[in-house]
C-alpha cells in the first residue's frame, strides 16, 4: 500500500463532456463557470480507506441460485482495479448496480414499462482483493428507452462507483457491452471523445473455458486516478 | 503509465440502499464517539432555474478535531481520533436537502478548517467537488476563489448548526474545483 499518491491532471479527452448534446439535464446542473484549477493539497491526497467498516458490503453475487435464480442470460464479469501504474488497488469497495435483463431498476424513479423480476435487485457492494480483483455473478442487463421520448435507448451497461486510495481517485463510471449496436448512438458513452478511451470503457467477451459453461464471461479493467508518489518523506 | 477510466453519471437509479442508514453521521466510529465539538452541516442543492434536486448525492470527508486525517499519508495519522472516520454520504429529500451531522474540523496544516464536498447525480457526467469552510482566513484554496469566497463559507444558522446551500449552475453558483 503506497503512503502517498501523485495526482496528475487527466487528458480531458478521455473524459466526458460535461454538456451533452441531447441529454436535456446536463445544461441545468453542470456549472456554468469553468472550474477552478487546485493543486491537491494533503486533504485531497487523503481519503477513506477501509469504507468496508463503514457501510454493509453485500457480496458479489446478484444472480440468484436455483429456483429464486433471476431470468436473464448468467454472466461471470471479472474486473481488476489498478492504479496509472498499473498497480492494484486491493481492499476497496466498489458499488455496482444494474438493470434487469429486461432493461429495469428496483428504483422509485424507474416507472418504465419493463417488468421488474422479483429475484433480481441489482446492487453488489464487495471489497477489492490484494490482486485489485473481484468478480461479479449477475445476469446481463437488458437495454431500457430514456424518457427524452426521441428514440435514445441506453445500451446494456453496468455502474460502478470505486473509492480508491485518496479522495481524487473516486470514480464513477459505466460499463458497456461489446457487439451492442446501442453503443454507437448512446450519448453517454459517446460524450468521451477519445476513441480508446471510448473502448476501454466496454468490456471484453472470454469463450467460457471451463465447466460447466453455463454462464458468459467478460473481463474488465478499472483505472483510478493516482500514482505511488516516489518523494523522499518523513 | 494507463489512463484513468472515464467517468459516467451516477444517473437517476443509484440504488437507495447504498445510502446506508448513520452514513451521515461521522460523530461516531467502531463504538467510539469522535473528540472534538459536534456540529451539523445543511444544505440545499438546486440546478439553474433554482429547482431543488431529489435523490442528489453528497459526500464528504474531513479531518478530525485535532486537524488530522485518517489516512496514512497524514504524517500525524498515527495521533488520529480512532472514533472519526471522516467520511460520510448523504442523498437529498424532496426539498433538495442534506444533512450532516459531525464534528467540527481542526486545521490541518497550512489549511483553514474545512470539509471537501462531493456531489454526484443524473446529468452530472463527472463528480463535482468543492470545499466548505467556517470562516474566512488565509488558505490556498479559498485564496483561488477570492472574488466568490463567500459562496464556500458555511452560515452559522444557530450554534452548532451551519448551512451550505450548494447551487449547480447559476447566478451565485458554487465554486467547483479541478483538480
């Protein structure tokens, strides 16, 4: 585990736009200022660690077993979480949630026409192993209309929300699916401008290898902001 | 070196469980109760045309009482109150508001007391963070917003019990820092 970590200004290009096109919200709630460039400070090279011992993890496996197993096509997606070293980030917690595989959250503010599935709720709370690992037994969430009314469909994805090291590494994020036709026209993915960047926020399809072959297997990889900072220090 | 994962708004289901019940309050850790004066932090949040947001997220983390963080790379760490975690998550109501109950900051070094502020919602494609602070005083990051440092220092409502409305877009809207 690092004692400090360097924080370096991100290529914006590998971020999204804050203002998008099509999407009516972001031009009520993104300042309209720009944002006010800092020079981390100690507080902001600190952050919650161990947030395990703060709120309840719930575990990783969200597909249901027998007959309480949700409908859906079973899938196996293993992440590692790594640093811009390429180090892992072992012992944090990650928040996932997700549609159903008819494209519906177990939320108020879901009242789409797609039906919920009462074994499926859609929220893992686990916590990263030493290797920044952790896998994810759900089933593939289904695509689901945005109520812009003018034909945006999201594509399958899954949310994530990492805590990191330090109070600049926390990141929320979305994961995509590869082979999604709603990929190319979803104006969230889309708002990354940077093509790699783009892809590197869709997972990779692996041939499942090994018994009993029941379930599809992605791979993802997660990199949080930070670097082991090499300074000589106290 | 890899480049940092892009970010994604939380969107409008992050699930209501995830808000775990005592996430806002930091005045007590593993049993212990933290040191240091309780206080409690409010606020509104708005968009632009001043319409509070519902089911916002907010979260914050902190020194402790003696300016101190949990983390080691606080060279006083060691000396860190082990009843205050520092970290703390709330979501809005209806009315647009949130609340925190914890303990008053020390000054960590070269810093004015504060508490680092996180919000997180549907149409924010990327975290914003900003600042709170008690009172003016000389410190780099409110030095970095002089004309609108009033928008990042707290109202004392009653003792005990500071207000920070946190206003997204708009005339008087926060400042919020890159960083």
């Amino acid at each position: 585990m690092h004692m400090k970590t360097l924080i370096l200004p991100r290529d914006e290009r590998t971020q999204p736009l804050r203002i998008v096109p099509g999407y009516p919200q972001t031009p009520l709630r993104n300042p309209a200022r720009p944002l006010v460039k800092r020079d981390p400070t100690l507080s902001e090279l600190t952050g919650p660690l161990e947030v395990a011992g703060r709120v309840k993890v719930l575990g990783g496996d969200i597909a249901g077993h027998g007959a309480t197993q949700a409908i859906g096509q079973l899938m196996h997606l293993r992440v590692r979480v790594l640093d811009e070293d390429g180090a892992p980030v072992g012992g944090t917690v990650v928040e996932i949630w997700q549609a159903n595989a008819a494209g519906r959250y177990i939320h108020p503010n879901d009242d789409d026409h797609a039906p919920p599935d009462p074994n499926f709720y859609g929220a893992a709370r686990l916590v990263t192993d030493e290797s920044g690992a952790f896998e994810l037994r759900t089933v593939k969430p289904g695509a689901y209309p945005v109520p812009t009314r003018d034909g945006w469909w999201r594509p399958p994805h899954i949310h994530f929300s990492v805590f990191g090291r330090v109070w600049l590494s926390r990141l929320v994020t979305q994961m995509y699916f590869p082979g999604e036709p709603l990929n190319q026209q979803d104006r969230i993915l889309n708002a990354v401008p940077d093509p790699a960047a783009r892809e590197s926020l869709v997972a990779r399809y692996v041939p499942p290898a090994t018994e009993p072959y029941n379930a599809l297997v992605f791979e993802h990889q997660i990199v949080l902001r930070g670097r082991a900072a090499t300074a000589a220090q106290p | 070196m890899m480049v940092p994962t892009g970010e994604a708004t939380i969107g409008p289901f992050f699930p209501p469980r995830y808000v775990d019940a005592g996430a806002n309050d930091l005045t007590q850790f593993e049993g212990r109760k933290a040191k240091g004066d309780v206080i409690e932090i409010r606020g509104r949040v708005v968009q632009e045309d001043g319409a509070p947001l519902e089911n916002l997220i907010v979260e914050i983390w902190q020194a402790d009482a003696q300016g101190i963080f949990r983390h080691p790379a606080d060279p006083r760490h060691a000396q860190a109150d082990p009843g205050f975690f520092g970290w703390g998550r709330a979501a809005t109501g209806k009315d647009g508001c949130y609340t925190f109950r914890t303990i008053r900051p020390g000054a960590p070094a070269g810093r004015q007391p504060h508490v680092n502020f996180m919000v997180m919602f549907s149409g924010l494609l990327r975290i914003l963070k900003t600042t709170l602070f008690f009172e003016d005083g000389p410190d780099p990051v409110l030095n970095l917003v002089l004309n609108r440092k009033n928008l990042l220092i707290g109202k004392e409502a009653e003792p005990g019990l500071y207000t920070f409305d946190i206003r997204l877009r708009g005339e008087d809207e926060t400042p919020f820092f890159d960083d």
